[in-house]
C-alpha cells in the first residue's frame, strides 16, 4: 500500500468504529436488558461492563495493528501469531460469513421498516415468487454502497463521516434533552417476573445482548493499511470511536430509563422511535427513524470497506482467488468489493443471513479471543518487534477481555446444555465450520509438502 494511498485520518477512523458500532442494537437491546434486570444498578452496570470489555479489546487490537498496518485485520494478526491454518479459517469465516451476512442483515431491516417509514411505501409485497420489494431495494442500496466504495476510499470515508457523526450528534442531544427535561415515565409499567437482582442465567442473557450490541469496535483494523500515520491514527481511532460509542450508548440508556421507567422499558421493541414519539410526538418519531435509518447506512458503509480487505488479503496470500488482490490506481480492492457485494446479494435473496450469523456467532467470540491473546504470543515470540502503540494497562486489558469472552463462550455451551433447542444450539455449529476450514487447509499443505518431497 503506497503512501498516497493511505487517506484516512484519525477523525475518520474513529467514524468507522463509531459508525460500525452504531448499528440497530442499541434500540432492541434495552428492552432484553431492562427484561432480565430490573434494577437500574444492574441495568447500567451491564452496560458500562461490557463497555469496558470492548475498551480491553480495542487497545489490545491497536497494538496488533500499529504492529502490522495493513488490510486484513484478525486474518492478519493470527497468520503472523499462529500460522496460515488458523488464518485461514478465520478469514473464510469473516469474509464468508460475517461480513457479507451483515450486510445483508444491515440492508434488509433498513427497507424493511425505516425505509417504509420515512417513505410512506410498502416494500412488502412479492416481485417474483418468494422474492419481497424489500430484499430488490436492499439489493439496489448493497450495491450503491459498493459503488462509493469502489469510487475510492476518500469517498468512502466521506460517506462514512456523514453517517456517523450527524445520527450521534442527534441522538446526543435529543437524550440530553430528555434528560433535562425530566419528563415522568410516560408508558405505562408492565409487570415483569423479573427479580429486583438478576439470576446468573439472566445476567449472562443480558450481557451478551450488549456485548453485541458494542460489536464493531474494531472496525478500523481491517483498512488499517490505508490509515495515515497508523501508529498515532488508529489507537485514537479504535480507543476514541469505542469511548464515544459507550459514552452514547449510557447516555440514550438513561434518557430511555427517564422517558419509559424500568417497567415500561421492558415493553419498548424499540426504543428509539418509541421515547422519541412518546415525548415529542410523532414528528420526533419521524425524526428519529431517519436517524436511525443514517446510522444503518453507516455501518453499512462500514462492514462493506472492511470486509472486502479481508478478502484481498486472503487473495495476497493464496488463500483465496488472486484476483480479489486486485487494487486500482487509488488503491481500492474493487474486484473484492463486487465480489462481496455479489455473496452478500445471495444471502439477501435467499433469506439466511440471520442464519448464518447466529451460526458463526460463537466462533466470532473465539476468533476475537484468539486475535487479543496474540498479543501475549507476540510479545512473547518478537519482543523486538517495533510496536508504536503498545497496549495501555497490559497485561491487564487483553487479559480483562480474554476472561470476558471465556465468560461468554461458557455462559452459551451452559445454556446449550441447560436448553438444547434449535435458538441455543446453532450457534455452536459455527465453531466445527472453523474447525473444518482448519483442517482442510492443514491438509492441504501437508499434501503439498509430501508431493513436493
């Protein structure tokens, strides 16, 4: 990557975390939290632990990637820490599963409901067989995306600015004016079984309902080869986007506490729209669907330009096909681009994106595990290494988040074991998928190896 290519400042990697965090979760998640703890203590304390999780992780990612500032991300950093093998696994389930399944979850929903909405159209009606008006908009709008993308990444990180700071702005100030307007809880309450104190089953329930909802603080690793000055840029960018996302998300929090009670927070689907219409009448409702309906854009536009590093860095190594090693003159992975957005299109089309992330759930735990403990194996194996960023508090941080995830990883095989239904059980396939990908590519050297003997 020359250094012409290189476009993105700090404020704009902090846009793409922020903008890859800033997804639907915080207005569904409230309401699964608020379910299982009715204590505002507890209520806050989930999200302000999980916050601090996703802030471990982040610094111990800054290192990792002022270590190696190149495209690729987690496929990267585990070459260099544990071989081609585990790589390569990773990186077929990144790119061929988490990447492209969120998009299509992100584009889908977006002309499902906020499109709708905003519009007054109705994109439910069938256009060929099975095939919804919703799944050929979100089609169209994955690939105008791709279009931005692949116009070049100063555009791109264009897009992304707007995307990013206008709905966290907005929603900034209209939780700050909830608050000081301290208005009385204008839902009524519904009764919940729920304890005053959580159970631990119901803790681990909410707290891996955050823990997601914070997903997306690593953004900026995979276009790391394209920050400026990667060794200062990217740890403002990682560290800054992860603080004003947690920073954010509390603060709607409270403002959904102050606006609908503990009680009625529970009865909220989605709480966003909701307070907002609640308090400020259906114009603010409106107001905040096309808030939300940006901040979808964003991530959107966010998951796209990573996701297709991944891809080009697999091609750069053979592990997946050359041509999506590709760059144009500005140093853009356009084959990879298009290539993305054509898997995406599938997995809209045939409805399994849900699917298939709830499949991979697990292993992208483990993978994300695996990624902060190279940072042990690193500094362990290349002490010498040249590490502009090294990561703040270590070896606390990684540690903090390794325990977390361990946590996470146990609280989903107990539940598995304590209720082997379908919902539970799924996303423990995903890790034998990861398994497989392993072995294959093991194999497949080992035979190389033996032939070439």
């Amino acid at each position: 990557m020359t250094e012409q290519a290189r476009v993105l400042g700090a404020r704009a990697a902090m846009a793409v975390v922020a903008g890859s965090m800033l997804g639907i979760g915080i207005f569904l998640t409230p309401r699964i939290v608020a379910t299982q703890m009715q204590s505002p203590v507890a209520f806050f304390g989930v999200w302000l632990l999980a916050g601090v999780a996703a802030l471990c992780g982040a610094v111990a990612y800054a290192e990792l990637a002022t270590m190696m500032p190149r495209a690729g991300g987690d496929y990267v950093y585990l070459r260099r820490a544990y071989g081609p093998s585990v790589a390569f696994g990773a990186g077929w389930v990144l790119f061929g599963a988490v990447f492209t399944g969120s998009i299509a979850a992100l584009a889908v929903p977006l002309c499902q409901y906020q499109l709708p909405a905003l519009l007054g159209i109705d994109l439910s009606a069938s256009v060929a067989g099975p095939v919804k008006a919703h799944s050929v908009v979100a089609i169209g709008i994955v690939l105008l995306f791709t279009a931005v993308n692949a116009a070049g990444t100063r555009l791109a990180a264009l897009v992304q600015d707007l995307t990013t700071w206008i709905p966290m702005a907005g929603f900034a100030v209209f939780a700050v004016w909830v608050l000081v307007a301290g208005p009385e809880p204008v839902v009524a309450p519904i009764v919940s079984s729920a304890p005053s104190w959580p159970t631990l089953s119901g803790f681990a329930v909410a707290f891996m309902a955050v823990y997601f909802a914070y997903s997306g603080w690593n953004g900026v690793i995979y276009v790391a080869g394209e920050v400026r000055r990667p060794g200062r840029n990217i740890p403002i960018g990682v560290v800054g986007g992860t603080v004003a996302v947690m920073g954010l998300y509390v603060l709607m929090c409270a403002a959904f506490v102050a606006a609908l009670g503990m009680s009625g927070l529970t009865g909220a689907f989605e709480a966003g729209t909701t307070v907002a219409t609640a308090t400020a009448g259906p114009a603010a409702g409106y107001i905040a669907t096309l808030l939300i309906a940006f901040g979808l854009m964003g991530t959107l536009n966010g998951t796209i330009l990573g996701g297709a590093r991944v891809a080009m860095a697999m091609a750069e190594d053979g592990a997946l096909w050359r041509g999506f090693a590709a760059q144009t003159s500005r140093g853009v992975p356009e084959r990879a681009l298009w290539g993305q957005s054509a898997w995406a299109c599938v997995y809209i089309l045939s409805g399994t994106f849900e699917q298939i992330l709830n499949l991979v759930s697990l292993a992208m735990m483990v993978m994300g595990a695996l990624t902060v403990a190279a940072v042990f194996v690193l500094r362990r194996r290349d002490p010498n290494a040249v590490r502009p960023y090294r990561a703040t508090a270590y070896p606390w941080t990684p540690a903090v988040f390794l325990g977390v995830s361990a946590f996470v990883v146990v609280a989903m095989l107990l539940r598995a074991v304590a209720k082997p239904e379908a919902e539970s059980l799924y996303p423990l396939l995903g890790l034998p998928l990861f398994g497989l990908a392993y072995a294959a590519h093991r194999g497949a050297r080992a035979l190389k190896t033996r032939r070439g003997s």
